[in-house]
C-alpha cells in the first residue's frame, strides 16, 4: 500500500486550493494524509467524503508539524517515517526563502503565485487545479436550494462579505454600487443574516446561515449574482460550474495571493487574472466563471 503525507497550507481555503492536487494523488497513492486544523477537520472530512483514501492528520497549530513554524526537524521526520513520500508546499517548503531576517513574510512574487504555487512544489501539472477539483453535494445543500422553491424565491443573491478581520463590505455597499435593494431580491449570506427583524426577507434569510461550509455549493453554483471577499467561500466558488457570470470578489484591502497581481495576465484583457489566466490553463474548455475583482477602496 503506497502512501503520501502532504503538509499544506492550514487554512480551510486551501482544502479547495488543493483539492485537485490532494485528488491527483490519490490516483498515484493508495493513502493519502493531509495534515489539518482540529477546527477545519469536520469540514474537511464532508470536503473528502466521497473518498475513503484521503486521510487527515488533525493538529492545533503548525508548529507541532511544520519545521517553518518552529517543529524539529528529527520531530517531523518521525510523524512521517512510514511514508513513501514526503510533499510540503508553500510556506512549509519555502518559509525560509520568504521570510526576512525578522521572521516576517515578505510578499514576493513566489507567496503571490498561490494557489498554484502549491502544485508547483508538488511537482504536479496546473491543470490538476482545474481537472480533479471535486466537492461531493451533500443532502443539507440539496435541502437548503430547495428551501427556495418552497418560498417562491425564483431569484436570489449570495453574498460572503466576512473574514477572520471582520465585516469586509457592508450590504448597502452592493446595493448602491450594483443598483440592488436587498428588499425585492433574497440576499441569502451564510454567516450571518443582511436583514433588520422588520424587513420582508429577515425570518427567511436566517434559515441560510452558520451551515458547513459545501452546504451551500447549490445555493452557489444557482445565484443570480454572487459577491465574496477572499475566503474560503471564494476558494470553493470559483471552481465551481457556476450559472452565472455575474461573479464578484471585493478583496481584503491588502490583497490574500490569489487577486490584486497585475501581472499583465492576457485572458480576455483582464489585467489582473492571476487565477484565470493562459499561464495557468484557463480556457474555454474550462467550465467555470471569471471572478471580477472589485476595488473596495476606490468606491
């Protein structure tokens, strides 16, 4: 039985940067051992449920495994002795090489590359990305879309506007710039309801939220319009086959690795789509949607 043990980012958002890599190697890999956050583990587990190869090693925080975040090395060889192989990425292969002499992180280009940077030092093609991206639709998500039926709702808006820093964008930013009254349109957020006690929607929206997190792969991949800071609720919707092109990221003000480049990227003109571009085998063929970044600050 042939195993690998794989050290990646511990963010929830990248169980779905790195779904397609964790995916491709268990093509390669009877067992495959993800390291995770005890607090992401049941998340994850629904992430993978669908495959009983893919295993989670649980820790509290990187230091206990990672050599980056303080872990002894002769600690880390031993956790993975029994392994045919040995993958770290991003900063666990490379916190050195970005980190100055005081320890901060320094934003190169090589910390930008994400996600596919993560494949890169997994010695695995781009497109794995794209092609083994899967997350199984659980029961809850099916429910909680046909919860819409029940009420008449033929049309409605997702909306993640929060992230560990708090509040990104507020509900009467999306309005005013988009032309939306949240009043004649379900906006349905999964954290937390946009509405006050005495508006129309407020009972209603309430039923949508504090669900896991794939619960709402459905109510996504149907929204007549879509607007998501940079979160692990944009990790997963941008490689889902979405309906509509109306997709929006209203990024954090310092940027998270995947928007804000400038590179350059050439598909369809956009001058900043790290994610959907010919560099990393963006094409036609690829059936997901373009995230428009939206600039917060500017607005």
């Amino acid at each position: 039985m042939k195993k690998v043990f794989v050290l990646p980012h511990l963010g929830l958002g990248d169980m779905f940067t790195c779904n397609g890599l964790f995916r491709y190697l268990r093509t390669k890999y009877d067992i495959v051992k993800i390291v995770i956050l005890k607090r992401n583990l049941k998340n994850a587990q629904e992430i993978f449920s669908d495959d009983e190869g893919i295993h989670f090693y649980p820790i509290g925080e990187d230091g206990e495994i990672s050599e980056t975040f303080g872990c002894k090395r002769e600690i880390f060889e031993q956790k993975t002795k029994d392994y045919d192989k040995i993958i770290k990425i991003g900063l666990h292969e490379h916190g050195k090489d970005i980190c100055n002499v005081l320890g901060e992180i320094v934003l190169n280009e090589k910390f930008f590359d994400m996600p596919f940077s993560f494949y890169k030092d997994a010695c695995v093609s781009y497109n794995n990305f794209w092609k083994y991206f899967y997350i199984p639709t659980l029961k809850k998500a099916e429910e909680l879309y046909n919860l819409l039926y029940k009420h008449k709702i033929k049309k409605y808006i997702f909306v993640h506007n929060t992230a560990s820093t708090g509040i990104v964008f507020p509900t009467k930013y999306v309005e005013k710039k988009y032309n939306i009254n949240k009043n004649e349109i379900l906006f349905i957020n999964p954290c937390i309801t946009m509405y006050d006690k005495n508006d129309p929607y407020y009972e209603l929206s309430k039923k949508f939220t504090k669900h896991s997190l794939i619960s709402y792969k459905v109510i996504i991949k149907n929204a007549n319009k879509i607007f998501v800071t940079d979160s692990s609720f944009m990790c997963m919707a941008i490689n889902l086959e979405i309906e509509t092109p109306e997709c929006y990221i209203l990024s954090r003000p310092y940027g998270h690795g995947q928007t804000c480049l400038k590179k350059g990227a050439t598909h369809m003109g956009l001058k900043n789509a790290h994610i959907w571009s010919d560099k990393y085998i963006f094409n036609d063929e690829i059936k997901r949607q373009i995230f428009t970044e939206v600039d917060i600050t500017k607005s």
